[in-house]
C-alpha cells in the first residue's frame, strides 16, 4: 500500500505556547495503516529541514520512507491555531510537487493525501495505473490561500479526477462546498454518480456516513470520548485505517469502525504519539461502533 502527499512540518499554536510537530495527511494515513499490519510506503517530499528522526521513528514503524524525495529548501509547514475548538491554518512553505513514482510495480492500494495541491492530475492516472484500489481524500485538492497565507478552501472542478477512484472522501463542509448539496444523502449520491464505489463523509464527533454503489448508506457513530485533545489528522487517521482494513476485509462498514475507533484514540494525543496506542482497546471501541452503524437505502 502506498500513501501519496507531502509530510508537513506543524506549528502548533494552542493558548500561546507553539510547538512543532510532525504532521502531514500522508504521515497521519500511513502510521494506523502500518500499526493495523498494513505495508505500507509514502511517497512524497520533504525539505532539509525535515528531521532525520521522525524518519527513523517511521521507518520504526515498518513504514518505508525510501520515495520521500529529501529537496532543497524547506518542507511543506503549517501554523496551526487553535482558536476556541476552531483550527486556523495558515502556510508558511508550499513544499515541491509530488512526482510519479520511479518504481511502477502495481501495489495492492493508493491513497491520495495531499495538504496543498503537490499531486496533479497527470500524477493521479499514473497512480490509477499501478494500483488495484485507489482512494482520495479531497482536502489537499481544494486548498487555496488568502495573500497573508491564511488557509481557505475553494470550489475545484474534481470530476476527472475523482472519477478514477475506488474510494471518495471529504470532511462535510468541504462536501458541501464541492458539491452544492447539504443533506448527507444528496452527497453522497453526487460522489457516487462519477463512479467510485464508496463514498465517505466524515463529521468529527458527530460520526460519518459511507455510501456504496449498491445503494446501501451507513451511518457509522463517532466513540464517544471526553478525553480528546487534538483532533489533527482524525480525517486521515481514518482513511489510512479504512484502506489498509477495507484490503484485508473487502467489508466496508467494518473499515468504517475501524477508522472511527483509531481516529477517537488518536485524538487523545498529539504528533507521533498518537499512534502509541492499545489495540485491544482500538478492536473493543472498533465493536462498539460497528454494533451501533444504522443502515438505510438511498432514495436519491
């Protein structure tokens, strides 16, 4: 399995005290999918700046860092503010494209996790090519900047590019946005029209909802948990636990459970440790999730 995006250098502003973390949609997909068993690789940039011990800590973790490209320059970096729940980013360094990889083995799944527009079209059909499975998380897509490199999201025309996947997936503000509908339903029907077998929207706290071709719609509960602390990454926390358990299973509702225990767990931490975790207690809040999905046909 591949993980494809930039790993990102994160300032974290919280009641005034900043601190770095390493961060990164492909970083956050690529950890649970290695903890879960998965194999899993990244390929992207990172900058001088990097630090070559988050890269040990990776490969640590069986991830394989051999198609991070190391460029001049810096890597791709963030400032976080956390403002009364609400996260505001904004860009400090862009980073470098991503380029196609120099192996073109086909791998078993992809997952595209970009954080600013470093994938291209040209560079998600050369994807499209190697893998069996391919899923994307829009966010990265979507990314734009305002002139005091404050983070905002724009509307992008993301039919071509969706249309080469197995698997949709966008926060529902970002849905909602890129599609002009608001009900779940309507989403995900509208995701699903270009052709990808599941479509994910996800709500933080509030759970998410997975629609599949067959017409089935499960609502998938989030765990609840009083004690989170930084939900930075949940979505791709998520998506690398969906894809890497979705592979071994072919069961989507249990990728879905998965996905929401791990992205709970990981929301009580920060950085790398959050995928110090127990997996006794990520299968036990795993269950308690899929024995709580309700299931619906789409009328749409």
């Amino acid at each position: 399995m591949m993980v494809v995006g930039n790993p990102t250098i994160d300032e974290l502003i919280d009641h005034g005290r900043v601190t770095a973390k390493p961060g990164g949609s492909a970083l956050f997909a690529a950890c649970p999918a290695a903890h879960l068993g998965g194999k899993v690789g990244i390929l992207g940039n990172i900058g001088e700046d990097y630090p070559q011990a988050i890269l040990r800590r990776l490969e640590s973790q069986h991830i394989d860092t051999g198609q991070l490209n190391r460029t001049a320059g810096k890597s791709t970096r963030f400032q976080i503010t956390n403002l009364n729940g609400q996260r505001k980013l904004r860009l400090l360094a862009a980073g470098y494209p991503v380029a196609a990889p120099r192996r073109q083995t086909v791998v078993e799944g992809v997952h595209l996790g970009p954080v600013f527009n470093e994938v291209s079209d040209s560079v998600v059909k050369a994807l499209r090519n190697h893998c069996k499975f391919l899923s994307l998380d829009i966010q990265g897509f979507i990314r734009t900047t305002s002139g005091s490199g404050i983070i905002r999201e724009a509307h992008r025309n993301l039919d071509e590019i969706l249309s080469h996947c197995n698997m949709v997936q966008a926060s529902i503000g970002e849905a909602r946005r890129q599609t002009g509908c608001r009900d779940p339903e309507s989403i995900l029907d509208r995701f699903l029209a270009l052709k990808a077998d599941y479509a994910i929207i996800t709500m933080g706290r509030h759970g998410s909802w997975l629609g599949a071709q067959s017409g089935d719609m499960h609502f998938v509960p989030a765990f609840p948990d009083r004690e989170i602390r930084d939900p930075t990454g949940a979505g791709d926390v998520f998506a690398g636990s969906w894809l890497t358990t979705y592979l071994s299973t072919k069961d989507p509702v249990w990728a879905s459970s998965v996905g929401s225990g791990f992205a709970s767990l990981a929301s009580r931490k920060s950085g790398l440790s959050k995928f110090q975790i127990s997996r006794t207690e990520l299968f036990r809040r795993a269950a308690w999730v899929y024995n709580h999905v309700k299931t619906s046909k789409m009328s749409v």
